[in-house]
C-alpha cells in the first residue's frame, strides 16, 4: 500500500499506522490541547470566572460555618 499520499515509513505496508507515527499524533494533540487551555487561562473572561468561583467558594465556606455555629448553638 505504497502510493504517494501515504508517508514513508508511518504505515506497514497493510496500512496499519506505525506506534511511533502514532505516539507523535496524540502528543501534537496533547501538546494542541495544552496550550489551548493556558490561553484560554489568561483571557479576562478566564478571569472573571475565577473570580466568581473563589466568590462562591467563599460564600459556601460562611454558610457552612454559619450552619456548625448555629448547630453548636451560639
């Protein structure tokens, strides 16, 4: 299954792609994949989120010690 198209060497010759060829696919992906979320990161809408979720983490953390206060009695 040699023809022009095909790369040398990433395919056997009964078409079946080759580990390495398939090892450097998934990196590149995961590499792609990788620095699309640290941009995403750094985008001001990557900030306000954050914001909004240490916001509600705060929050949450008050209602719990609100609710333990308020079963100890004080």
């Amino acid at each position: 299954m040699s023809d022009e198209t095909t790369p040398e060497g990433d395919y056997t010759e009964s078409g079946v792609p080759s580990f390495d060829f398939v090892r450097d696919r998934i990196e590149n992906r995961f590499a792609t994949a990788l620095g699309s979320t640290e941009l995403a990161g750094e985008t001001p809408e990557a900030a306000e989120f954050e914001e909004k979720l240490a916001d509600r983490d705060r929050a949450a953390r008050d209602k719990l010690e609100e609710i333990r206060r308020s079963m100890r009695g004080e």
